[in-house]
C-alpha cells in the first residue's frame, strides 16, 4: 500500500515537473516576442515615417525645409522654420519656469516636510502629476489665457489676447513641474540616511548636505526627471494645439503667437488626405520629432552613464 | 588622565511615533580624553541610538525627543546656542555602513574642510588630505588615483576614507557606531589597527556588539542592556571581574538576549579551539 502512494506522489509530481517546464519554455519564448516586437515597433515607425517622408524630401533640398519661414501647403510652400523656432521656444521657456519648480518642491518634500504635511503635499504632486494635459489646457484657456493678456503681457509691453508660445510655455511648464518633481523627490528618498548622516556629523549644515551631496547623488536620477519632463514639453500637442494660436510665422515675441512641430500636424491634418505633398511634409515632421527624441535620449545615456560613475556614492 | 570631555547626565532618548519607545533611559557616562570607550550590547539594546544622541544627530529625524544632557568639555551640548553644525564638527561620527560621499577621494577628505574654510591654500588644504590619509593608512593605497570616486575603493578602504574625512575637521570627540560590522575580516582588522593607533590621540566612543573587538581595542568599556548601562569599568576588570550577574552572562556565552546576534563569544567557550586573545579578527560580525 504504502508502495502504491509512493507510485502515486511520484507520478504527481513527474506529471506537475513537465507542465512547470513547459509554462517555462512558453513564458520565455513570449518574453523574447514582446521584446522583439518593441524593437520591431521602433524601426517599423521609423522606417514608415521615413519612406512617406521621401516625397517631399526629393522635391526639395533638406536645408531649405529646415531653413524657409514659409509654410504655405497650398502654394506648395514648405518652411518648417517657423515650428521649429515656435518648438524650442516652447521646449527652453517650460524647462526653464518648470525645473526651479521641481527642484525646489522636490527637496522641500524630501528633505523639509514632516508629518502630515508631507504626506498631504506629496500626494497632491502625485495626483496633478496624474491628471490628463487636456484639463490643464481647458482651465488655462479660462484662466491663464486672459490673465496672460490683461496683466502678464502689458508689463512687458506686449499687445495680445493671451494666447501664443508664453501662454503654452507657462502651461506645460505647470503640466511637467509635479511630474519632474515627484520622480525627483523618489531619487531623492532613495538614497541612503548615511549620506546625510556622514555630512552631518563633519559639522555642514541641511542646506550644505542638499547642495553637496544629496544633490549629486542623486543626480542621474533628477536628470532622468527633467530629461522626462523635456520629451513630454517636446512632444506636447493638446495645450500646445488650444492655446498656441496656431499662425505658422516666426514667431516675433514670446507673446506671438506661432506654431510647434506637433500643432502642425494636427492642425494641417485635414488636408493630408488631398495634397500628396502635405502628407508627406507632415510626415516628415513626425520623423523630425522621431529623431530628435530619439538622439537626446541616446546623448542623455551618455551623459547618464558619466554622471553615475562621477557621482556614485556609497 | 583625569580630563573628560564628554559626558552624559541622565540621558534618555524616546521615540514618539505610533508606539512609544525609550530607547536609552536615564544615562550617565564619562568618556575620558585619549580613551577609546567601547559600549557593547546586544542588537536593539540602544547603542546607537545613544550614539547618535551624542551629537545631535537625532535633529534630522521626526519624533525623536530627548531628556537628559551630554556635556562637551562642560558646555551643554542640547541647551545651547552653539549650533548644531558646529557640535558636529566638534563631535564627529562615522557610521556603520562605510559611506562615500558622490565626489573623489581626495573631495571626501576635503568636505568637511572646505565646508569649515580650515585651510589657507591649495597645497595647505592637499598638505591636510595627505596628513589624515597618512594617520588612517590609506595614503600608500590611493595617493596616485586621488582623482577617482571615491566610492571606487572597497568597502574597508571607504570607511578609513571615513574616519579621515571625520578626522580631518579636527573633533575633539570620535563616535563609531560598529565601523567593522559591514567589512570582511581582513578590511575590519585595518580599520581596527587604525583606531588602535588612534585612540592615544582621540576621545574614541566604539559602539560595537563583538566583545572580542572590545576586548582587544577598549580602554573603558559600557555595558548597555535595554536600555540602560548595566555595568561600566575599564576593560580589564569589565572582562576578568565583571561585578553584575547580567555582565557575567553577557560575556560568558550563550545569552538569553538574542542569540543570533549575540553569537557566542569564542575566548568564552571552551570548545573553541582556536579562541583567546589572540583571535584576530571576529568572525561573529555577520
């Protein structure tokens, strides 16, 4: 009897071996197919956005696309200027009012505020950090628009009704700032009491530990923030496409209103379908923003991988 | 010696968050100058909470409170208005995992220096980084990468990097809470021949739970249990006479404490074969 249970468990047990190997053979072979499929994704979209592209690409030379103020699809003018300017104002002006913001935020709830207080304001952060672009966009053009023209733009003797690249800046620096600041305040925490308590017991002072030393070593991680928080200003459409004003001209002011690479494609794309050479010029603007995105995250792994090994800590 | 520069007077030091903790109580010690004064117990016991409180580093922490006083060559080191940076330069601590600060070698003995400006020039303050490199061994082992991160050295060489960097800013007191307990046996017994030669120029508190270390390095050791100092003598007497029947059993084997992180000490139990005095390294750190 006691032979026949033995039979019996070992019978179980070699039936339940070959489906654990086989649930691990079929697990990895899906693992390598999501893995590939993502790469596939990639030089599918780019191959795509690069053989659409060709068409207008060989009707005119590279230089002047990227260098002509004039976009007028319907004349078959295709200066790309005029987005670009509009793209790296919009880019420059949100990091520059949001990181400050970030920062600031990220160390007062890492390092400053206790209790209740942190937790009310870290939760805060992460929920604005969650909510959608478009209801930032909506509010914006109810409050920001009109304050933007009766008070910002007077003060620097500008004359607008509010929208344009300011606004738009203002408002994607307001929609990257809680998403910057709550991974900053993650790398932030993330780091060993240690190093405040070494910098501590030599006799500096919070504000010296934060700048010296936590700010370092924390660094590759703030940089992957705000590296974050540039692809999403980059990428932007929605509040861009509501707020912007959406005139293809060299924009004069950050009060003008203008154009960003993004708000030309979606403002265009009813005409895509018509004009061959519009399709293509819109496409091409996509492999742009492709390429950029693409080469600053491959210089910021570089730059990653320097600062890791400058400021690694222990 | 009969100066004393640091003392405790009835310090207790209490966690308030969701449960209330004491986790010193009522403490009073002396720490004479140029002594290395271990205090040993059991994990939890309150060592390095008493530890930090010596130098105010439970100032970065919530619902920590503190009763009692610690004296610093007879000024107050709780009520006073010397700020808390300065009781820390005054009182430097290392703490238990060897830490490297993000910048270079030569920067992790600098920071403090710079911090303070106690230094007149370039080759003052390089002149300053050789002379504690030198006083914790490592400069024969770093002087050609100075350069490099300083968290590119192993972990014993981080934390003579350490005690340097602590020294360097001149204390008049050194607090080591278990410097050797994260480091392998050779690292640890550097670190140990650094505080050695030390200990005859520094007030040295070594929090530690190996009682072989104390043994070997102490000139005055504590005996803290829950809390409270059970026993506290020079290091002679504290090993060979101990006076509290809680210390006999503490140093005499097995102890009822905690047993995986008292190991049995190898000098007490006789089966050992190769334990005694002469036991280099403890090999009941990890």
């Amino acid at each position: 009897m006691t032979t026949d249970t033995n039979d019996l468990r070992d019978r179980t047990r070699s039936n339940r071996l070959g489906r654990r190997l086989l649930a691990e053979r079929y697990s990895s072979y899906w693992l390598t197919a999501a893995g590939y499929l993502a790469i596939a994704l990639f030089a599918g979209i780019t191959l795509l956005l690069f053989y659409r592209s060709l068409p207008i690409l060989s009707e005119y030379p590279l230089s002047s696309l990227l260098t002509s103020a004039n976009w007028d699809p319907a004349a078959n003018e295709f200066g790309f200027l005029p987005a670009i300017v509009g793209t790296v104002y919009v880019t420059v002006l949100s990091m520059v009012m949001g990181v400050p913001v970030a920062l600031g935020a990220a160390i007062y709830i890492a390092e400053y505020a206790e209790g209740r207080m942190k937790t009310l304001v870290a939760a805060l952060i992460d929920v604005l950090a969650a909510v959608p672009s478009v209801i930032f966009g909506l509010v914006a053009l109810i409050v920001v628009v009109p304050f933007v023209g009766n008070y910002v733009a007077p003060v620097f003797g500008a004359n607008t009704v509010g929208v344009g690249i300011f606004t738009v800046s203002l408002v994607m620096a307001i929609v990257i700032t809680p998403f910057m600041t709550s991974l900053t305040v993650e790398s932030l925490e993330s780091l060993p009491d240690e190093l405040r308590e070494t910098s501590l017991g030599v006799g500096a002072t919070k504000f010296e530990t934060i700048r010296s030393v936590l700010l370092r070593a924390a660094g590759p991680g703030i940089f992957s923030a705000i590296l974050l928080g540039f692809g999403r200003v980059f990428g932007a459409t929605i509040v861009p496409a509501l707020l912007i004003g959406g005139q293809t001209q060299i924009p004069s002011s950050v009060f003008s209103t203008g154009q960003t690479l993004p708000t030309l494609i979606v403002n265009d794309f009813g005409e895509l379908m018509s004009l061959p050479l519009t399709q293509s010029a819109l496409i091409f603007v996509g492999l742009m923003l492709v390429v950029v995105v693409w080469l600053f995250n491959f210089g910021a792994m570089l730059v990653q991988r320097r600062l890791k090994r400058r400021w690694q800590y222990r | 010696m009969t100066d004393i520069p640091l003392t405790t007077n009835q310090l207790s030091v209490t966690y308030t968050g969701d449960r209330e903790i004491e986790a010193v109580k009522g403490v009073s010690i002396d720490f004479p100058a140029n002594t290395l004064t271990t205090i040993i117990g059991p994990s939890g016991c309150g060592k390095s909470t008493l530890l930090k409180s010596l130098n105010r580093l439970h100032d970065i922490q919530e619902n920590v409170e503190i009763d009692g006083d610690v004296s610093l060559s007879g000024d107050s080191v709780y009520d006073t208005d010397v700020p808390a940076p300065e009781i820390r330069r005054r009182i430097g601590y290392v703490p238990q995992t060897p830490t490297a600060l993000p910048v270079s070698i030569y920067e992790n003995v600098a920071y403090g220096l710079r911090i303070h400006g106690d230094y007149e020039s370039k080759a003052d303050l390089d002149e300053k980084i050789e002379t504690y490199l030198r006083k914790v061994n490592l400069w024969d082992e770093v002087a050609d990468r100075l350069d490099a991160p300083g968290a590119e050295l192993s972990t014993g060489q981080i934390q003579r990097l350490c005690v340097a960097r602590s020294l360097a800013v001149e204390p008049d007191v050194l607090l080591c809470d278990e410097v050797t307990s994260a480091l392998d046996p050779v690292s640890a017994e550097s670190v140990e021949e650094t505080l050695g030669e030390l200990k005859s120029e520094y007030t040295i508190v070594l929090v530690t739970h190996s009682m072989a270390q104390a043994r070997r390095l102490a000139d005055e050791v504590v005996f803290l249990y829950l809390g409270e100092v059970v026993e506290s003598n020079d290091v002679r007497s504290f090993f060979e006479d101990p006076r509290e029947k809680r210390t006999k059993t503490f140093i005499g084997g097995p102890t009822p404490v905690d047993r995986d992180d008292v190991p049995a000490e190898p000098t007490a139990t006789p089966p050992t074969p190769d334990g005694g005095e002469g036991s280099t390294v403890d090999d009941d750190e990890r």
